[in-house]
C-alpha cells in the first residue's frame, strides 16, 4: 500500500535507543514504581512499636509522618506529569 | 439558633442552584461551547465522588473511635492514583476505545460480551451499592435531626425528610442523568454539578478543620498536643486492618460503580489523568487533614455519649457558629448527594443495559427492528431503574432502622465491591482471563463475602446465632467470622483475605483450565494490548487535528497526490480555500467511500472511527474486516484461477508459434528442396536445347538423343510437378476421395500390373490370394497408387539378385494390414525415420523419382484413416498398409 520510508526503522525491541528516549523509560519505569514505594512507606508504621503504652508513637508524629509521605508522593507525581506532558503526542509504543 | 425553617430553605436554594448549574452545563455542552467544562480540573472534582458523607461525617466518627485508621481509606485510592501510568490510564484508554457504559459492561465486553457475567456484576453491585446509598440517606436525615434537636420550633417533620431526599435526588439524576442517550454516556450537567458539590464539601469540611483549629484549639502546636493528650493520642493501629482497608479502598475505588462512572466513562480525555493522578490525591489529603484535630477536640470539647459521626456540625454548633454548621451542613449534603445521584445514575444504566434491556429484546424479537423506540425504552428502562433503586435504598433504611448496624455497611460495601478486582485486573493484564474464570472467581468471591460479612453485618437474624457460634451445618470450619478455624481476625480483615483470596484463585485456575472462544479472545487481546490497538491519547476537541491525521492515513491509502487532491476538493467545498476541510459527517462519509474503494467497507469505516470517533475498532468491525478479507481472498483465488488459465493459454500460443516457425521452416526447406530438385532437370533440358539450336553439324543420332534427354528432363519434371500438385492437394485436404466398395485382392491385382508394366527389372511378387479376398470400403484407386509405388520402390530399390517381393494380407479387427517386404538389404536404420519425409531418398546414384512417393502415401493414408509405417527387423525393407475395412474421410 505504501512504500517504506528510508528512515523508517525496523519494527521489534531495539538494543540502543536515543537519549531522550532512553530517559524516558527510566522515567515510566519510576511511574511503574511509584505506587510500591508508596505503598511500602505507607505501610511502615505496621513496624511501629505496640504494647507498653509509653513506647507508642505518639499521634502527631504519625500524622507529620503519613502526611509527609503522603505530600512527597503527590509531588513526585505531579513531576512526573510534568516532565511528561509533552509524550502525549509522540510516540506512545516506544514507552510502554 | 438556626431554624430548621433556615435550613431548609438554605438546602433548597443550594438544590435549585445544582439544578440551575446542571441544566446551564447541559446547554453549554448541547451547544459545543463547553471547552472549559471539560478541563482537567472539572474531571478531578467529580473524582471527589469517592468522598461521601460516610467520609464527610464517618471519618471524623471513624477517627475518634480508632485514631488514624480513617487514613486508609483514602491512602488506597491515593496509591491507584499514582500509579496511573500502568493501571487507570489503560482502564481509561480501554473504556473510552470501546465505549464502555458501566463496570459491568466493561466486563462483559472483555470476557466476550458475556451477558452472564454482566448481570452477575450488575447484581452484586446493586446489593454492594443500595445499603450504602441508604447510609447517605441517613447521614442526611441524621444531621437534618441536629438542627431539628436544636430547633425548639420544629416538629416531627423529619421522619419524612428521608422520603423527600430521595426523591429530589431521584428527580435530579433522571433528569440530568437520562436526558437523552449519549452514545459516550456523558452527562456534562450532573458532572458539574458534583464538581461543584466537590469544591462545597472540601471549602466546609476545611472551614470547620480551620475553625477547630485557629480558634478552638489555639494554633498548631496547642492542637498537637491536644492529640497527643486525648485518647486518640497514641498510634493503636491493628497492622492487618491497617494494610487490608488500604488494599480494599484502592480496589473500591477502581471497581465502584459511581467511580467507574466518573473515571472511565465521563472522562473526556485521557490527559486528564495527568492532572488528576496529583490533583485527586492532594483533594483527599485536604479532605483528611482536619480530621484527627476535630475528632480529638470534639472528643474533649462534647459530652461523653455524643454521636462522634456528628462532631463536624455539633462542634460549630455548640460554639455558637451557626453559618459554619449551615456550611457544614451543606458540605455533608453535598457530599450524600452526589454520590446518591451518580450511583443511582451509574446503577441504573448497569441495570438498564445489562438486565432490562436484553429481556426486553428477547421477548421483542420481531419488532426488534423498530430502533426509534429502543432508544425510549432505554431511556425509560434507566429511569424506572434509578426510581427502584431509590426506593431500594429508602426501604432498606426503613428496615434497618438507620441505627449503627448501617455505619459499618461502608466498609462491608467495599469489600463487596472489591470482589470485581480479580476479574478486573486480570482482563486488562492478562490474555489467559476467561468468562467462566471470571464468573468462577466473582461467584466465590461474592458467596464468601455474603456470608462471612455482609449477612452477619446486617445484623439481627439474618445469619441464625448457631450458625455463627458453630459453622453452617454444624461444621466448625463454616463459621462467618472464622472460615478454616482461623479464629481471632477482624471480621472485614478475614472476609478481605479469604474472599479475595479464594476469589483470585478461582479466577485464576478455572482460566487456565477453561478455553476461550473467538470473541472472547479477540476482545481479550484488544483489551491487554489496547496501546497498540488504539489511537494515542486524544481529546474530543480539535478537529483540525483530526483532519490532519485523517490526511495522514489517507496519503498512506491513496497516495499523496490523490489525497491532497481529494482534500483540497473538500475544502473548497465547504469554502475554505488552501486549508485543511472540517471533519464533517458529509465530508467524512465521502472519505470513507473513498478509503473503501481501496481497502474494503468495513476497514476504511474502522479507520475513519478510530480517527474521528476516537474509538478503537470493535469486534464487530474486526469481524466485518475478516469477512471482507475472505471475500478478498476468494477473489484473488479467482484471480488466480484466471491467471492459471491465461498462462495455459499463453503456453498453448507459444507452442502454436513455435510450430508455426517450424512449418515455416519447413516450408522454406521444402521450397528450396523444390526448386533444387526443379532446377536439375531445367539445367540439364536449357544445355541440350542450347546444343540442338547452336550446334549445326550434329548428327542425327545425336539430335535424337539430345532430344530423348529433354524429353526425359521434361517427363521427369512433369511428374515431379504432379506430385508435389498431388502433396499439395492432399496436405491442404482439399482432395475429395472417391469411396467405393472394394476387394483387397482386386486392388492389389490392378497395382501390380501397373507397376510391373515396362519396367526394366524383374520382380517376383509372392503372394496368397486367397487371404487377400478382404472386402473393404474406400477410395481404391488412391490406395492402388499407394500400392503402385511401394511396388515401385521395390522394383528400384531391392538389391537382391533376384528380386521378390511377399505381399500378404489380412485383417485385424476392424482394419485391413497389408505389408509389402522384398528380400534387398532393406533400409538403413538411420535413414528408416527419413523415409517417408519429402524429398528423403535413400540413395542419391538411384534417384528415379523426387523422393515425394512415400510422402505422397502417408498422407494418402492418412488421409483414408489409415497409415504406413516402416517394417524394421524384416528380411529386407518392408512396409506395412493398415487401413480401415468401412473407411471414413478423415478431416
């Protein structure tokens, strides 16, 4: 139907990529990420002392703490949506 | 003190303002001038639906009773949101690409558009949904009951408020929800509305956390430690409730009917996830970050007894701030309502499409061509259903009394809910996901949930005491809260685990063991590979755009000429000169028509979709491209077919031609063998012409026998001139053969007479008369001229000292066989093929005639039907006559 282009490259995995697009499969892979590490650090305070009422972690350190963590991933996101606003449109195969 | 009179009228005025802002939404969306109504930031807002009063009024009750586990709710659907990148923006790509309506239609499609499944979804989501709609009614009714308490005014009215609500909600959602039938299923209006609804709940809930704070409580700092101080002020979290509700609220998130609504299937662009994946979490933790300070001021500051559900207005209230408990007030309606509207709109066209619907179809098999109605039916069917569903949820509240049993049903409703992940997240992920591992795992799943939580949370005899205390049917191991023995787990904890748990592994076994069919895993590989199959993302705005990516695909059809051509036509059509044309359906269709002609119907019909409707290519069109492609192979099949012949044909030609060039050849040969054998004679006739007319002193003796040479040079050119005349006539098939009936014997008796007359040699001819008594039917002087000259050729050629020749006679079959043999040395063996060719002599020093005689008799032959060959291995050279005894002219 159309005749190949010069530059058109091979379909199929390619060894090296571009830098720019070697960047932004770290970048999705730290999307991929994100929410494990979140979860992980959500899920810390499981590791918190129980039992003598004097070693609990006091509730207004918990707060500062998930809410900390809770902050720090909303930033970490809304970067990442940043740095990735302009994949919208080009190409979409080579990042997924 | 406020009135309950105030309130009212408050309430009313906010209601009409969401009617007024949903109805001037729905113009502006009507009309197209609605770019802005579909930012990002709308989208997020209607995200917000996740927090309802349960959490507007119940996170605070929920923190005060268990400290930070409130948290959880809301940190799993921050955790799905984050991870946006891999699992909502393929749920939002899959649902935009094939149109999904509900969760359960999702499903469906996925698993094959198995209408099993779907109802099963649409079941356990109606029992998963209603208690917790009926949960928002109470939230309503119960802080319609503080300002009534306050109120020494008001009467017993509120009893009914429940009723009202519920059908003011109703009303909204049928009229915003089922306006008309979209075929995206937007509802721009009602998603404004909550929008809006959105930004009231987080301003009341942020009000009263800063009120509390700032004012109550004296700074950040005091409040901390207030915390500290109060009962809540240690860090008592179960570590297995904490972990299990974060799972569940993410998963509730994704499978929630109203948020599938709100996420998936209003959404009107893909990009807004972008902004949605920081945007919602940053929502929810705005939502959540006042609550431990106003549940730990409201536990110091409010009489021991009161309803902690409650701390958000009684806590303005009880410190005189009547406009921030009416803002409050306002925020909890907002909250109830609009997750009332969007479930009820979201069931309904769950119940709609996947229950009434195809009973409705089925039982209207003939008519069901008539599609103007259908779309009414449809219409009517989805309001009937948010009328029911309305009504479920009252009647439920009425039967459960509204007490406790119906605070815990948020959780209970979760994990319900949740039981829909399994099959979820394996179709998006997973090829192997079948319809029958689906509905294996969702119908463990659900029976687990049913009767470890759901039966037992309701409470009061729905699940008889022996069986709790020991197990269905006596078995210890079936017990609700202690399934497998397993005792001393939190009820939501042990439901969580082992439904789920068993749920995945029902999905997961009966999958693999089970074979999908055709549908089903085309629809499978659409869905996991649905980045590959669908258009990037793109919003339903900016048509330019879409021309211009209708040009691209149409240059790679017809070619760039053609389509620049096709697409300047266009363009001047509608009037624009030099720029790309409008995507309009005239245009468009055209375009199709176009596209088919090169690439079939249903292809170009798929391709213009996915370009202008943004929509992926649904089995259907998949399936008509199969059809088409088949047609296209039996077409080519013919194709080839023709060509096969055309190149048979074209064999035969070659083979004509080069038969042809080999008749012309040896038509040239003969020609020039003619004129060789002509010019001999003529030679030899002009030289002793010339000596008779220049020699004067020639005796007489000489003259005559100059003269005999002529005569004979004459004769023999003669003769020769006669033969090739009767060749030529005989080849052309011109000659006209005189049959008549016959004897051999008689044939044979006149050819020997006449090639034995004044001939030079002798010759014995050997022959048995009596055999040769065949009576036969053809042209017999022809075959005694053949007779003639193989007796001739005797005559010349054997070279025996006393020649004979043997001529027997016989018949085989329907034919007569005469065969001539002499007893000379016979033919070479290399001359034998030679012998009956023209101009083919044996030996040059005998040439008595122009070598046309044994030619002259094959074709004679042949002519009468039958043929003379060679006899190799005889005595001496002989030849063989067969001829049919009723002989027919042969062509």
């Amino acid at each position: 139907m159309s005749e190949r282009r010069g530059g058109e490259t091979p379909r199929g995995p390619t060894l090296f990529l571009e830098r720019q697009s070697y960047r932004r499969r770290r970048l999705s892979e730290v999307a991929r990420l994100m929410p494990i590490f979140g979860a992980g650090l959500f899920m810390v305070p499981l590791l918190w002392p129980v039992g003598d009422e004097s070693e609990k972690v006091q509730t207004s350190s918990a707060i500062l703490y998930l809410f900390g963590v809770w902050g720090g991933l909303i930033l970490a996101i809304a970067l990442f949506g940043l740095v990735t606003r302009s994949w919208a449109k080009s190409d979409q195969r080579e990042i997924d | 003190m406020a009135s309950l009179n105030l309130l009212l009228s408050v309430c009313f005025c906010y209601v009409i303002l969401l009617f007024l802002v949903a109805f001037v939404a729905d113009r502006l969306a009507a009309r197209g001038r609605s770019t802005w109504l579909r930012s990002p930031l709308i989208y997020t807002l209607s995200l917000s639906i996740y927090c309802t009063a349960w959490t507007f009024y119940g996170a605070v009750g929920y923190a005060a009773r268990s400290g930070l586990e409130f948290v959880t709710i809301y940190l799993g659907p921050t955790l799905v949101m984050i991870g946006w990148w891999w699992g909502l923006r393929k749920l939002v790509r899959i649902g935009r690409s094939h149109r999904v309506t509900s969760i359960a239609d999702l499903l469906s499609s996925r698993y094959g558009k198995s209408n099993t499944l779907a109802i099963g979804v649409t079941i356990l989501a109606v029992i998963g949904v209603t208690p917790y709609i009926s949960l928002q009614l109470q939230s309503i009714t119960l802080s319609f009951s503080i300002f009534a308490d306050a109120d020494p005014g008001s009467d017993d009215r509120v009893g009914a408020t429940v009723i009202w609500v519920a059908a003011g909600l109703a009303v909204f959602a049928i009229l915003f929800g089922t306006r008309n039938l979209d075929a995206n299923e937007r509802h721009h209006g009602v998603v404004m509305a909550i929008a809006i609804e959105a930004v009231v709940k987080l301003v009341a809930l942020l009000a009263v956390g800063v009120f509390v704070v700032w004012q109550v409580s004296g700074g950040i700092e005091a409040t901390m430690a207030r915390i500290d101080a109060s009962e809540i002020g240690r860090w008592q979290v179960d570590g297995g409730r904490w972990a299990s509700i974060t799972f569940l609220a993410a998963a509730a998130f994704v499978c929630l009917p109203r948020m599938f609504q709100v996420m998936v299937v209003e959404n009107d662009d893909e990009r807004h996830l972008r902004t949605a994946a920081w945007a919602f979490p940053l929502y929810l933790l705005l939502m959540s970050l006042f609550v431990v300070p106003i549940a730990a001021i409201g536990l110091e500051l409010m009489p021991a007894g009161s309803n902690p559900d409650l701390f958000v207005l009684t806590i303005p209230l009880s410190q005189g701030r009547e406009g921030l408990a009416m803002l409050s007030f306002l925020g909890g309606f907002s909250s109830a309502t609009s997750m009332v509207i969007v479930a009820a709109m979201a069931l309904s066209t769950m119940v709609s499409n996947q229950i009434v619907m195809p009973i409705w179809l089925s039982s209207q098999t003939q008519q069901a061509s008539q599609s103007g109605d259908v779309r009414k039916i449809v219409l009517l069917s989805r309001r009937i259903s948010i009328g029911a569903i309305m009504v479920l949820g009252v009647a439920y509240y009425e039967m459960s009394g509204g007490g406790a049993a119906l605070a815990s049903i948020g959780l209970i409703s979760f994990a319900g809910i949740a039981q829909i992940l399994p099959a979820l997240v394996g179709g998006l992920f997973w090829r192997g996901a079948t319809r029958l591992g689906a509905i294996a795992g969702l119908s463990v799943g659900f029976g687990i949930w049913m009767f470890s939580l759901l039966l037992p949370g309701l409470g009061s005899g729905l699940i008889p005491q022996h069986v709790m205390e020991q197990g269905l049917f006596g078995i210890a191991a079936l017990r609700p809260h202690a399934l497998f023995s397993i005792t001393g787990m939190d009820p939501i904890e042990h439901c969580v685990l082992w439904s789920l748990t068993l749920n995945t592994l029902a999905f997961f076994i009966v999958s693999v063991a089970s074979f999908p069919n055709p549908v089903e895993r085309l629809q499978g590989a659409q869905f996991v590979n649905v980045f590959e199959h669908s258009a990037g993302p793109r919003g339903w705005t900016g048509s330019v755009a879409q021309s211009e990516d209708l040009m691209v695909m149409t240059q790679r059809i017809l070619g760039t000429q053609d389509a620049r051509d096709l697409f300047q036509r266009e363009a001047a059509l509608q009037g624009e000169y030099g720029q790309l044309p409008e995507p309009t359906p005239e245009f468009l269709e055209r375009l199709e028509r176009q596209l088919a002609g090169s690439v079939g119907a249903a292809t170009a019909h798929a391709m213009i979709g996915q370009i202008v409707g943004g929509s992926s290519v649904s089995v259907q069109d998949l399936l008509a491209v199969a059809d088409e492609s088949a047609q296209m192979l039996e077409y080519s099949s013919q194709l080839e077919a023709q060509s096969e012949e055309l190149s048979r044909t074209a064999r035969k030609l070659r083979e004509a031609n080069e038969k042809l060039t080999q008749i012309s050849l040896q038509k040239d040969t003969f020609l020039s063998q003619v004129s060789h054998e002509l010019r001999t004679p003529m030679t030899s006739i002009r030289a002793f012409s010339e000596i008779l007319r220049d020699a004067s002193d020639l005796d007489e003796a000489d003259k005559r026998k100059y003269a005999t040479i002529i005569h004979d040079e004459a004769l023999r050119l003669t003769r020769l001139l006669n033969d090739l005349l009767d060749l030529s006539v005989l080849e052309s098939g011109q000659v006209s053969l005189n049959m008549r009936p016959g004897n051999v014997k008689d044939v044979l008796d006149h050819s020997i007479v006449s090639a034995l007359a004044g001939a030079d040699g002798s010759l014995d001819v050997i022959r048995d008369e009596a055999s040769e008594r065949i009576p036969l039917y053809s042209d017999l002087d022809r075959l005694a001229q053949v007779f003639i000259n193989l007796i001739t050729n005797a005559l010349k050629y054997c070279d025996a000292g006393q020649p004979q020749l043997r001529i027997t006679a016989r018949t085989a079959g329907d034919n007569v066989v005469v065969d001539m043999v002499d007893n000379g040395s016979g033919i070479p063996t290399e001359a034998q093929a030679m012998v009956f060719e023209k101009f083919a002599r044996v030996s040059a020093e005998k040439a008595g005639g122009a070598g046309l005689g044994l030619a002259i008799c094959r074709e004679i032959m042949q002519r009468l039907g039958g043929d003379v060959v060679y006899l190799a291995g005889q005595s001496g050279a002989g030849f063989r006559v067969t001829l049919p005894t009723k002989g027919e002219i042969k062509g």
